[in-house]
C-alpha cells in the first residue's frame, strides 16, 4: 500500500522491485490530491489490475483488507514537519500486525548556525502587515551554504512506525546542550534528518551522514530574534518543542544558556501546520 502516493513515483518503484524479486503483488496507491490522482489515473492502463487507486485521505480512508508492506514518502526537511507522524498514525491501521512500514524511523537534529546573510534577510524583508517578530518565528527550509555549523548536529525527536502504543501522542520536549569550540555569533538553529527505510538503509540530510546526490530536501532554519555571540568552551543550552492541539501542529524554540531568549512562535501564533 503506497499511501500519499502523490502522482506514482513511489508505485512504479514498488512494481519494478516486485518484478525484479518476481512476486505478485496488489498494490493500493492512496492519494487525497485531485490534481495528483488525474495524474495516478493517467498511467493506470500501464498498470493494469495490479493498482487500484483510492482518492481519499489516508487517516479517512476504510479499506477493506489489510497490507503487507505501507511505504510513503511524507518527510519534510525537519523529519516530521509535515505531518508524517499524524499520517501514518492514521494510515497504519491498514498495516498486518507483522507488517513493515518504510520508511519505519526517523529522527530530527538541530546544531547552532552562524550566518549573518540569512538573519539580514530577515530584518531587511519584513512584511510590514505582520508583527515585527514573525520572520523570526518562523522555521525556513534553505540551502545553507554561506554559514557555519557551529558544532556537530544533535538528536532530537525521533519517531517509529507502526507505532503500537496504547496512547499515541506526537507531542515532544527536548533541552539539549552544545558545546561551542570556537568563538562566532549564533544566528540560529539548523535542522536536518535521519530516516531508516528498512533495517539499515538510511537516508540523510544531516551534513556527516548526507546520502550521496540527495538533493531533495534542503535543511531547515530556526532563527533567533537576537544572534547571541559565544566564545570557546561555552555551553548552549537550546529548548525545543513540538506542541499538538486537536487541529494544528507547530514548533516552539528558545535558549537558556549563555543567554536567555524569550519562547519563539508560543502557541503557534506565527506559524502553524493545519491537520486538516
């Protein structure tokens, strides 16, 4: 079952690795997109009875038999930013008690970031319709190549499917502490990730484990209202958050240590991601 199938990459794939292992198999591509199911449709000749394509949203959907295999491609540049977790939660109903979910873990890291270019674009582009804060509570996904990683990236929340607990709840804390080697200006946080596929194939976007010609996802960046200046052998002490109310999900950030920022985006009052 290939859920948030989009328009069909990840159903030839399936097709062709069942043709090459010569196994029969039927396969459900599950997608809610209208504009991407003209195009699931388009290629359903090619596929014949082997696909049966399902216009609905998978955490809606009742299908009536269950899956062996529930692949989906839904990572964002964070790992979890949109609304994997929450999907395949949803989706995984669908899953045989025995049955592989892939990707089946993936996990997000954040590491202080120096870059005086993207923290002037923030004050210099400021939409005069929003509060004065808002570019600064606002996570970008961005190609970061004029900046530095101020010390190694750090685990952060990782999540695991299918998740079989009793009571599932996507909501995380983490306070994390780095210590910086050398002096520099802290303009932020960059945020990258880690998925495991199947037992231990990896993709990544983290700089040290980055898969080979993966350009897919750029990393993400939290900002700072305020950049904070360090020197060697000082401590960062960052809190991190990922809150969940009944229709949004959103990021909170901040720092306690050298220095203290106040909460960025409490509440999700700048930027939120709709569960609908």
């Amino acid at each position: 079952m290939v859920v948030g199938a989009g328009r069909g990459p990840l159903v030839n794939r399936a097709i062709l690795a069942a043709d090459s292992s010569k196994r029969k198999v039927q396969i459900f591509a599950v997608e809610k997109n209208p504009f991407a199911i003209i195009s699931l449709y388009s290629q359903k000749e090619k596929w014949g009875n082997r696909v049966t394509i399902v216009n609905e949203d998978m955490r809606n959907w009742r299908a009536f038999c269950k899956a062996d295999i529930l692949v989906s491609e839904l990572l964002g540049s964070f790992g979890d930013n949109e609304l994997s977790p929450e999907c395949l939660d949803g989706a995984q109903r669908y899953l045989k008690d025995d049955g592989i979910s892939i990707p089946y873990t993936y996990t997000s890291y954040i590491c202080p970031v120096q870059s005086p270019k993207i923290y002037s674009e923030l004050i210099y582009n400021h939409d005069a319709s929003k509060p004065h804060y808002a570019n600064f509570e606002t996570p970008f996904v961005v190609y970061l190549y004029n900046c530095w990683y101020m010390t190694e990236p750090k685990a952060l929340f990782t999540f695991t499917h299918p998740n079989r607990s009793a009571h599932i709840d996507n909501s995380r804390y983490e306070e994390i502490e780095f210590s910086i080697a050398e002096t520099g200006t802290m303009h932020g946080l960059a945020g990258f990730f880690e998925a495991n596929l199947y037992k231990d194939i990896i993709i990544s976007i983290k700089p040290d484990t980055h898969s080979k010609h993966l350009i897919s996802w750029f990393p993400m960046f939290f900002p700072f209202r305020e950049p904070i200046t360090v020197t060697s052998g000082t401590k960062i002490k960052v809190s991190f958050w990922r809150c969940c109310s009944a229709s949004h999900v959103w990021y909170e950030w901040t720092v306690s240590e050298p220095t203290t920022l106040p909460i960025h985006n409490p509440t999700g009052r700048t930027v939120s991601i709709g569960l609908k």
